[in-house]
C-alpha cells in the first residue's frame, strides 16, 4: 500500500540564516574567549617577569645590614616592602639594631637563584635561594647560612613590592 504524498512527513529542515547566526555567535564566543585567555596569559608573565627583575635587589636589601650603617641599611630594606610587611619590618630590624651594633654585625645577602612558586597579574610568588655571609665580633672569618626564602610580591604604583616573607 502506497502512502498518498499529501500524508507523507516531510523532513524537517532548519532555516538556514538563523543557524548560520548561532555558528557565527559560537565562533566570535569562541574566538574571545582565546583572545581572553592569551591576553591574561601575557599579562601574568609580565608579572613574573618584573617581579624576578625586583626580587634580588629586593632580598639583598630585606636581609642585609651593616652595624655603622644601619639605619640606612633598614631604610634602603623598607623601600622595597608594603603593607603589613613593611610595619613588620621597621619593627623587626628595631628590635635588631642594639645586639648587631653591640656584635658589630655585618650581613650581606646575595640571590643565588629565584623561581616561581605561583603567578598571576597582581600577585607572585617567588623562592629565593639566599645565602646571607655574615661576620661579627663572636665569628671567626665569614660564615655562610643558605637560606630559602617565599617572597610574595605585588604590584604597588608601578613598582613590585614585598607583601610577605616566609623562610622556609
């Protein structure tokens, strides 16, 4: 038995402009969201880059000092720290100055290599590998601690600053 053409289902088709409009909105969607992603991506290490080009003199500033120096030696280390970090700084190295003028401590500190813990535009994480040479009355010659440091760094007016220093 024939089915009369009148009855037969036809299939359905899709207008073609309304799903030629869905493609183009999945495409430009798409392609933003790629844009998006490498702008952000470019952005973040230029953040890592800035804040490895700060961390050593940063560091070197932060743990060092100088016994006939050492006021200048604290406020050279405060130009590179921010927020709370920089008031637990000031208090720190305060509580420091009388015992390294009493040992005529000298403390300098050098980078000997840095790597990225975490990144991201406005915030990195840095460990810095540290040794801090050091003399006083009590020390024979120089000695050497090597030290491993987790600078946390941020963006301040332009500049990448200490937010936070954790030994580890």
């Amino acid at each position: 038995m024939r089915i009369p053409t009148t009855l037969r289902r036809r299939p359905r088709r899709i207008p073609a402009l309304p799903a030629l409009v869905v493609a183009l909105v999945v495409a430009v969607a798409v392609a933003a969201a790629g844009w998006y992603g490498d702008h952000r991506a470019g952005q973040r290490d230029r953040a890592v880059r800035q804040a490895l080009a700060t961390a050593p003199a940063a560091a070197k500033a932060l743990f060092s000092y100088d016994y006939r120096t050492f006021d200048d030696s604290v406020a050279n280390g405060r130009t590179f720290a921010t927020g709370a970090f920089a008031d637990e700084y000031t208090s720190t190295t305060s509580t420091l100055k009388q015992t390294a003028t009493k040992q005529q401590a000298v403390v300098l500190a050098e980078v000997s290599a840095t790597g990225v813990v975490t990144a991201g535009t406005d915030r990195v994480e840095l460990l810095v590998y540290l040794n801090q040479y050091r003399r006083n009355v009590s020390t024979a010659g120089e000695k050497v601690d090597q030290n491993r440091v987790v600078l946390t760094m941020v963006p301040v007016d332009g500049e990448w600053k200490v937010v936070k220093a954790t030994a580890i």
